[in-house]
C-alpha cells in the first residue's frame, strides 16, 4: 500500500506532509516523528492480539448500515484505515468507507503495545481537525512509518542475534517470532 | 444468402445516395409481382458484386424515377430517413424498451408484441449475453421484399420506414423468416394474425407525443440508460448483430464509469488515467520510502 | 375495465397435486402485493399460528396492478409472505420481495398471483406456461445449485416447446399460441433450502434474492424447488396514454430526465465537496457510477442492471463475475475481510457473491455468521478441540472465498459446525451456548426478531420501532439517506451537509400527510425519538409501505421521494407520483390519503395475525444490548451517526452515537404508538379499530382468541 501523504519537509520533529482531503483540496498537516521504539516495543507494536484487545472498526455503507469489522493488530488497523475517497455522487449513493475512531485508537495503542510515543501522536493529529475525512490520509502515514520502524528494529535485532549466535539457531527462538505468530489467539 | 453474409456498408452507402429519386411502393401501392429481390436465385449483394458500384450509380442517374428496372426485376428503395440504434454495452436490461413499445403501439404491456426485443442472459459476463433485436430500417429490406402482398412496404409517407400494414398482412409469415438477422426483427402479434415491426413509433396511437421519424420514440423517451438513440445515419451492418453504436462516448457517462470502449472495454484513454494514477500513488510511496 | 389486474391467481395444492384458479376480483380492494398476499394467507391458512416449516403454511407470490407494467421503478417486485421459519421466538408471518422480471412474466402468462399451500410427496417444480399449470417432478433438478436449475429448466422447456421462426419460438404447438424470445423467468431454491435452513432463500435470476424469513427453506419443507413462469400475453390498464406522459413526467425528477443538464452537469463533473456534487437519494446515478466501489476493481468494465422498467438501475452488472444485479450486501458480506487478507476486496468477494447466490443463502445470515465465528476464534472459544470444536479454517482462510465454500458445504451437509449454522441465527447462537452473553454484550448483534442488527434502533429509531412493532428488519430507506447517510459522510469528511436539518425537517412535514405539519416527526435527538411526533413518523412510515411499497410495490430505492434535489423547494414526488400511476392503470381514482388509510388497514390486518400469533407488548423487546450498550456496532465501535436534533429551540446535524435506549422510555413510547393506532395497550388493535378499517371478521377472530 503506497503513501496516502507526500512528505513536503522534515524538521523540528515533524514530517509536514500534504495528501488530498474529500473535498478534493489539498491539505497539509504536521505528523510527528517518532523516535525508534525498542525491540519490545516493536514486538508488541507487531503482535495480533487476541479477542479481548480487539479493535473495532466500522464499514459504513448506505444501504447496510455500518457492519462490524474487528481487527486484531496495529496492522490490521493500517490496512483498514483509508483515506475517505472522494465525496461525490457514487460515494452518496452505493459507497462505502471504513471508520476509525482516532482517540480510540490512541487509547487501543496505549493498552495494547502501551506505545506510548505512537499514541501520542496519534492524539495530536486527532487534535488538528474534527474531520476524521480529513485527518485519515496522515493518521495513516503515521501508523505506516511505525510499523516499518518496528519492522526495521527487529530486522536489525535478528541480523544481530543471527550473526551472534551462527550455527546455534536450532535452539534459539529469534526475538520477533511472536509477533510473525499470527495463529496466536491468546492475549499477552 | 446466408444469414451470416452481409452487404458491406460503403457499398449501400454509395448505392443508395440518389434514392430520392427511386421508384418505391407507396403504402396503397400494391407490389406487381414478381418484384422481390431475392426471390430469383440472385442477392442484392450478387447483383452489386456483378454490376458493380459505378454501374449502380450510373444507372440510377440516367433512369431518372424509374431507376433499377434492372436485370432479374430487383428492386431498390428508398433509405429510411432515420432508424433507432441500441447501444447493448450501456443497456441495463431493464426492458422500459420493450414495455413502452407495445404500450404506445397496443395499448398494452407485453413482451410479446414489443417491436424491440432484449434478449439476455442473467448468467453472462458483461459485455457478453446481452443482444438486442430492434429492426435498423435496412438499405435493402428483405423483409420488404419477401412479402407477397405488399403488406410489408417502405412508407414514404413517413421518411420512408419500413413497416407493416396489418390489412394486408396473410399471415405467411415470409418476412419473419427473411429477416436476416439472428432474432427476426419482425413480430408475429398472435392475436392480429399479422406481422409488426418497429415503425418508429408512426403508429404509437396511445400516446400524447406524434411519432415518426421526425417525432418521438417511446423506446428512446423511456429508457433511462439514454441507451437508445435516433440517427438519420444508418448503421453499418456488421455481422448476424446487425451493428455496434456507441452511446457512451460524452463526458456524462465518462463520468459515471461506463467503458468507453466500442466492444465495451476501457479505452486506453481510461486504462492509461488509471495506470497514471497507480503510478502517481506508486512514486509517492517510493518518495515516502526514501 | 381495464385494470392492470389478470383477473386471476394460481392456486397450487402440493399435497393434493392439484392447481385451481382463485378469481382476482373478490380481493382487488386491498390492492396487491402484501394487501392481497395477507387476505390470501388468511382464507387459505386454516391455521395462521402454524410454524413455517409445517405443511400447513402457506406462501403467497404476488404482483400487483402495476406490474409488468412501464409504472416507473414499480413493475418488477414481487411480494412473498407466509410464516416465517427464520424468526424468533415466534414463526411470524412475514413479508419478502425480490426484484427482476418475475412478476411481469407472471401477469403475461395471465396470472395476478400464486398460492402455494401443503407438500408434495416428491421433489417438484411448477411449471407455468400461459394458462397450461403442471406440477412437474423435479427429478434431475433437485440438487442443483440456483443458477444450475434455472439454466436445466430453461433446456427443458425448450426442449418441449412449441415451433421456432427465426429466433422466436411458441409456448405449444400451433403458431398462434403465442411466441417469445424468452426463457421463463424462474423462482427457485439451492440446496440449503432443500435441506430446510432458515437461512435459505429464493433466487430469482443471478441476485434477485426473497432472502428475509427464510422462505428457501419454506419452499424446501413443501418438496417444490422451483417456480417456472413464462408468458406471452399482455397487461391491458386503464389509460395508457397517462400512464406513458406520467412515466416520463415522473422521468424528469430523477438524474437520468437530467443526465445532461447544466445542474447534473454540475453534479457530475465539478469538484467534489460541493452541495452539488452530493446528490440525494432520487437524483442518484445508475449503478456504482465510477471507481472501485463494492469491490470492483477499477479496471474491470461493469455497467448498471435493473429491474423490468426501472428508472433508476441502481444495480450492476460485471465482467469479472455472473453474479449479476448483485449490490450491497450481497458484496458486503465478504469484502471486508478480502480487503483485509489481500488489501483490497476483489475477485474473492465476486466469487464468494457468487457462492452465495447459487447456493441460495440469505446473504444478511452470511453477514452475522462471518465476523462472530471470527471473533469466537479469537475469543480461544471456536477452533479444533476448542468449546466449540470445528475444524472450520475461519482464521486461516479468512478474507479468501475459500472459506465460503468449506462453510456452504458444512452448512449443506450439515456436519461439524455446519450443523449449527444451518439453523436460525438465534438457535445458532443457543445451541452453541452463547446466545445470552453474547447478545448482551452485542457481539452478537442479532436486534430485533431474531434478524441481524440494519440500521441501529438506537439511533436511527424509526427503523427500530418499526421493525419492533412489526415482525422483521423493515429494510426500508425513505428517511435513512438522508437523517443518516448523507449527513455522516459529509460531515465525517468535514464537508456541511447539501442541506440543513430545518430545511429537511420542513420538507417532510409538507410531505409526509396525513401526519403533515409536524416537523419534529423527524427530531432524532435523545428526547425527541421518544416522543409522540416520532409515534406519528413510525406510524406514517408503516401505513406507507405497507400499501404503496409492499402492496403496489414501488420499489424502496425509488421511493418514497421527499426530498428531491431536482424539484422546487426540493419538495419531492410522494403525494402525487403514486395516485397518478395507480389511476393511471386501476382507473380507481384514488387519492394518496385512500392509499395511506387502505395501509393502514393491511398493517392493522398483519398486526392482529401477529396477535393471533401470541404477540404481547411484554414481547416487543429489542436485544439485550441496545439497552445496555452505547450504539455501536457491536456495542464498541464509535459510530458516526449524525441526525438532524431539535434541541434548545434549534435544528441541528448532531452525533448521536454513544446512545443507548431506556428500557422504561420505550416502553413509553410503545405506548404512545399503540394509542395512535388504536391499539390495546397490549399491542392489539381494538374492536373500534378494526370495525372502522371494515376488519370486522379480524376482530371476531381476535376475541375467540381471547386477545380482545
């Protein structure tokens, strides 16, 4: 899944990024930027979590209503969370669009992975306007960019213990395998 | 003539660019027999292959109205002033068509005795399985010419349709069988012992709009896809189907996602906006990457 | 006198095997459809509290005068009814309805309805040709899947017809028998109904789906596997000049009489966000209009379907897929987890539809069964060895149309979980032992009679109340798009809504007589939706689409038509398109009030036989959780649903998500309800009520009973 935003400049601890809002304008917004999490963080930042911590998301549509949809990891969130296409007719009539409560979410964060930094920031873009609409495109480049941040810690983590540990792989459990574990049902 | 052979449509074109001045049969003009054009083991297309283009033409200039007294007794007539087209790959099968044909005309709704017909399959894939059946007001009506009785005429008192008088329709059916289409373009009414097809709504008594060439066309009026169009250009016949018109080409539809394609595809106009787009989102992820 | 009636309906006596005709006239004073359909099931039950699978139900298919006809958006519903085998705690006799040309192939063939009553001894298909009824074995049908047997009967009757000239063939031998370029238009079950699932339903075509009751498995306890109608007669009405100038009148009030003005123009092709560019319900454009919506993928050429003289065509039809006229739900189901498995819905989702259709399932069942038995697996409670033990791949397979067809043939076969999913959704959710915590809580959001959770009857009340007052998801959009729809998204996406809520609320109160000139009808806010005037917008609402919708079938995407873009003051057509068509036809001269009274009573015809039934204002309950959980779906998500409020002396667009309902406010409300329509304060209409309606037989009824 590509980008929603284009990042314009970097400073300050923020990404300025600009992505098309419904109403067909351009908009910019200051997304933070997070500092790399620990590999416990990015390990519990990448886990699918049992029924207990699960995520609810609405699909709205016109003629169902909104249907549940659950999800169950950070990932699972990104993927959902799209930016709101374009409000036109086909959208008024037979569209749909998935729903992402942003101070929920933030809150899902800070009991789940109890990332904090994340939930944070998440918080501040929710603050920048009352539009989830509008605010969809850079809460979704934010989820982006942590979970490829977490991606990357643990990469650079198992390169690590790969090199440390050459010809004794048989017996050790790389850090990260939970989180690849996606059969697990159980909640930490 | 084989049902799958055709007359190519530059030719009829050409041919028939003077038929202002060809004799026809008028609607109380009864056909003096043997008039019919096929029935003497030579085709229209025959006849236009031996005689040739410029041979036709030049004919028809120095025959002045009595123009294709020609060998073998075939007959021209005169072009349709205009016919009804159906664009199948905009059609949403809803058959409005088929139901204000045969209430204008009858008075009464009904599959049967619509002058236009859409046939479909549920189970097909777009833009497969959907055909229509409405007659195209032929250059060179066989359905004309194998009536006996000249009940199946070219009116000329209406821009030259092609239609039926059910007066003098016997019920031979000959017109029904000649139709060279793959659903014959002409209708059998059951209960009228006689033969209909599309008159372009001359005869469509239950209605407040005058039809005709130059007036309305309930199927047009009706259809909410605008699916149906009025042309004073005939189609270019092109195999059993008849024809292949495009309604889909403004801005609107455009806008409403129709392909625009003839065969009911994307254009690569679409295809390509859509490729840019995918690529524009692409390099955006790539920028993002870096 | 023409009238639009065949002056005939088939009745068909499995169990005796034997047809006989019932003559039209004596119930053409209740109008179509439900009308007729309810005064049939009354006379023809003999016992109306049967439950839907036992023999003794009885199903009624009806048209009504408008059928088959170019009445716009109201020739091609058919209206089902009968007991209904998927409700819960009681069987209710309920209604269903399906698009597609059915119901006009029915009136050519010279039949206004058909009543279907006992059970045969061996599988069966009817077959209708004109006049000509036989009850024909369905040996080398019975089995096969919905699109399967329609495709075999087509062969059959073609095999048998009569001569064929040119691309048209007759129905019987002799060339004036009457002749077509058709195959008949087909009525049948898949295999879960054979195998009695109340989640079975009657597919028409590839998607024209009777889904809610469960009336597939109605058709299966009565070993019929199919309905074959073909006609080639005709509809003969009153005035068909008026209704031809009333069709293309009516035409201009829709975008397709506006396609290519200056305003549509406007609409279509300029910036989106503008007040312009968001069209309201009557305005819309055929089909999904452009982008990958439903799961289209964009490239793939799709263009719009419709029902027989639609002018709307609000459906599709693909390239990637034969699961025509498929919209909605019927992707919905399964697009959210292809989207999720594989980032976007797709192929998966046309191929799960298309399961779905052949298989003949309620696609609303497949939308509950989905996300719960997922969600049980997270729980730690569904899997192999688990409380719930199945060897069903719901995680692994998740989102890919795989998953469907192992569950259809569990469900078919009826083994492993499959033999719990085969039941009602109630009864499923009980056998597997979940059903009071789960309907607590709101995982399982299964809100009123035993159907899934439509639109919230916590927020958007009049969906809710009239459901509960009723006996099924009403299903009914007039006020939806735009109390709900068009002020959500417009207002999620920081956009003002193309209208206001006074505006909308003044609209309404012109519109909606006789209960006109009451603009708080449409008050949503916490007060408000327990009010009289929300009484007074149920009551409109249900007398409404019992006569016009369900009885002379207008379709629901059609109508009603408040508020319309196109129109002064966007005053939209109702009061005035109706009684045109239907006078147009009948010849009746009928005003919109006579069709708002003849409502009422058909309304007060079924809400007796639900008495009968055993309905109780105790029993009028919504599930636990809309009481004790903030509206949500699934009693968590924060919803945005945005309603127009009256509040403080001012109309508002407000969220009203995070609403629960007071138990004791509703029981109120109920009240109030009940006192409008002249109703006990049980729920049962009144001798008064019922005399006045000329439903003096129903009172009778009702007082042997000891209801009144």
């Amino acid at each position: 899944m590509g980008s929603p935003t284009q990042v314009i400049s970097q400073e300050d601890g923020y990404s300025l990024e600009q992505a098309q809002v419904p109403d067909g304008s351009m908009m910019e917004l200051r997304v933070p930027i997070l500092s790399a999490p620990s590999v416990e963080l990015a390990q519990a930042g990448l886990h699918e979590y049992g029924f207990d911590h699960r995520f609810s998301l609405v699909k709205m549509s016109q003629m169902g209503g909104g249907s549940p949809l659950w999800a169950y990891s950070l990932s699972e969130i990104e993927q959902n969370l799209k930016p709101v296409p374009l409000i036109n007719f086909e959208m008024m009539q037979q569209g749909s669009f998935c729903y992402v409560d942003l101070p929920n979410l933030a809150t899902w964060v800070e009991q789940t992975s109890g990332d904090q930094d994340l939930a944070d920031a998440i918080r501040e873009i929710a603050a920048q306007d009352r539009s989830f609409g509008k605010l969809a495109p850079f809460a979704k480049s934010l989820l982006q960019a942590r979970l490829a941040s977490y991606e990357q810690v643990l990469a650079t983590q198992k390169a690590d213990i790969t090199s440390d540990w050459a010809g004794d792989r048989g017996e050790h459990t790389p850090l990260g395998a939970k989180a690849a574990d996606s059969s697990s049902n159980s909640d930490d | 003539m084989s049902k799958n052979e055709v007359i190519s449509p530059e030719t009829v074109e050409e041919t028939y660019q003077h038929d202002v001045s060809v004799k026809v049969r008028a609607v109380d003009e009864p056909s003096p027999e043997p008039e019919v054009g096929l029935k003497d083991g030579i085709t229209r297309r025959r006849f236009l292959f031996t005689t040739g283009v410029v041979g036709a033409g030049a004919l028809l200039v120095g025959q002045g109205v009595l123009a294709f007294a020609l060998p073998n007794k075939v007959i021209a007539y005169p072009t349709s002033k205009g016919a009804l087209l159906v664009d199948t790959k905009k059609c949403a099968n809803c058959m409005s068509c088929m139901l204000a044909c045969s209430s204008v005309h009858a008075g009464k709704a009904s599959f049967s005795k619509s002058r236009i017909q859409i046939i479909f399959n549920p189970f097909s894939t777009y833009p497969d399985g959907a055909r229509q059946a409405q007659c195209h007001q032929c250059h060179n009506p066989k359905c004309v010419a194998a009536c006996p009785t000249g009940a199946n005429h070219v009116d000329t008192k209406n821009g030259n349709v092609r239609t039926v008088d059910a007066r003098k329709c016997i019920g031979c059916q000959k017109c029904i069988e000649a139709c060279p289409f793959e659903t014959s373009r002409v209708q059998w009414d059951h209960d009228l012992k006689a033969s209909q097809k599309c008159d372009l709504c001359v005869t469509s008594k239950y209605w407040s709009e005058k039809g005709g060439p130059e007036g309305k066309h309930a199927c047009e009026e009706v259809c909410p896809m605008h699916a149906i169009h009025y042309s004073e250009k005939l189609p270019d016949v092109d195999g059993v189907e008849g024809y292949e018109t495009n309604l889909r080409k403004d801005d609107e539809w455009k806008a409403l996602g129709f392909p625009m394609g003839d065969k009911g595809e994307f254009t690569s106009e679409q295809l390509g906006a859509m490729r840019a787009a995918a690529a524009a989102a692409a390099a955006a992820a790539a920028e993002a990457a870096e | 006198m023409a009238d639009g009636y065949m002056g005939k309906i088939l009745r068909v006596d499995l169990t005796k095997n034997e047809v006989s005709i019932i003559d039209t006239e004596k119930y053409k004073k209740w109008g179509g459809g439900n009308g007729i359909g309810t005064a049939l099931f009354w006379d023809e039950c003999e016992d109306v509290t049967v439950d839907g699978l036992d023999p003794r139900n009885v199903v009624t298919i009806m048209t009504s005068p408008l059928s088959g006809t170019i009445a716009p958006a109201a020739s091609g519903r058919t209206e089902v009814q009968g007991n209904a085998p998927q409700a819960y705690p009681v069987n209710w006799f309920t209604r269903s309805n399906f698009g597609g040309r059915f119901s006009g192939m029915l009136k050519f063939a010279g039949w206004d309805g058909i009543v279907i009553k006992g059970k045969a001894k061996e599988p069966c298909w009817l077959d209708i040709r004109n006049d000509k009824v036989t009850i024909q074995s369905a040996k080398g049908i019975w089995g096969l899947d919905t699109f399967e047997t329609q495709e075999e009967i087509w062969r059959r009757l073609r095999e048998t017809s009569g001569y064929s000239t040119n691309g048209w063939y007759t129905l019987e031998k002799g060339r004036d028998t009457g002749n077509t370029t058709f195959d008949p238009a087909v009525l049948t079950i898949g295999p879960i109904g054979e195998t009695l699932s109340p989640a079975a339903c009657l597919i028409h075509e590839a998607a024209n789906g009777s889904g809610q009751g469960g009336f597939g498995a109605v058709f299966g306890s009565k070993n019929l596997k199919a309905v074959s109608v073909i006609g080639t007669g005709e509809v003969d009405v009153a005035n068909m000049t008026d209704l031809m100038d009333t069709r293309l009148w009516m035409q201009k009030s829709t975008m397709m009489g506006n396609y290519n003005t200056p305003q549509t123009q406007e609409m279509l092709l300029a910036a989106p966000g503008t007040a312009a560019n968001s069209l309201f319900k009557m305005s819309s454009a055929p089909g999904n209009g452009a982008g990958p919506v439903f799961g289209v993928p964009q490239d793939v050429p799709s263009v719009p379907y419709g029902c027989l003289a639609c002018v709307r065509c609000c459906r599709r039809r693909f390239s990637n897929s034969k699961t025509n006229g498929s919209t909605c739900v019927d992707f919905a189901f399964f697009g959210g987890g292809d989207a999720e498995a594989h980032g976007a819905a797709g192929q998966d989702t046309f191929d799960a539809s298309e399961m779905m259709q052949r298989a003949g399932i309620n696609d609303y069942v497949l939308l509950v069964y989905l996300p719960y038995l997922r969600a049980l697996a997270k729980l730690g409670v569904l899997g192999p060895g688990k409380q719930i033990d199945t060897d069903l791949p719901i995680e692994e397979e998740w989102g890919e149309s795989n998953l469907l067809r192992i569950l259809i043939d569990k469900m078919e076969k009826q083994e492993d979980i499959g033999k719990y999913l085969h039941m009602s959704l109630v009864d499923f959710a009980k056998a597997i032992g979940r059903y009071e915590e789960d309907s607590a809580s709101g995982l399982f959001n299964v809100q009123y009679w035993g159907y899934p959770q439509h639109y919230d009857a916590r927020t958007e009340v009049e969906w809710g109340y009239g459901t509960l007052m009723g006996d099924r998801d009403i299903n009914e959009h007039d006020f939806n798009d735009y109390i709900y729809w068009t002020p959500s998204l417009s207002i999620v996406s920081g956009l003002e809504p193309p209208y206001t809520a006074e505006e909308y609320a003044n609209v309404v109160s012109k519109v909606i007589k006789p209960y006109d000139g009451d603009p708080l009808v449409v008050d949503y806010s916490d007060e408000g939706i327990y009010s009289e005037h929300m009484a007074k917008l149920v009551a409109w609402h249900r007398h409404y689409t019992r006569y016009y919708k369900q009885s002379m079938q207008f379709c629901d995407w059609c109508y009603s038509d408040i508020f319309n873009p196109y129109n002064e003051g966007h005053i939209g057509l109702t009061g005035e398109v109706e009684p045109r068509i239907i006078n147009a036809i009948t010849n009746k001269n009928e005003s919109f009030l006579d069709g708002m009274e003849l409502g009422r009573k058909i309304w007060n015809f079924d809400r007796a036989i639900w008495c009968l039934q055993g309905r109780t204002c105790e029993m009028e309950k919504f599930a636990p959780y809309t009481y004790t959980q903030p509206a949500a779906v699934g009693g968590e998500a924060t919803v945005p649903y945005i309603m127009p409020t009256f509040e403080g002396g001012k109309w508002d667009f407000r969220m009203v998500s995070g609403r629960m309902l007071d138990d004791a406010k509703v029981e109120d409300w109920k009240q109030k309800y009940y006192k409008l329509e002249g109703w006990t304060t049980d729920g049962v209409p009144t001798r008064e009520t019922l005399e006045e309606l000329d439903l003096n037989f129903v009172a009778d009824a009702l007082e042997k009973e000891g209801r009144l």
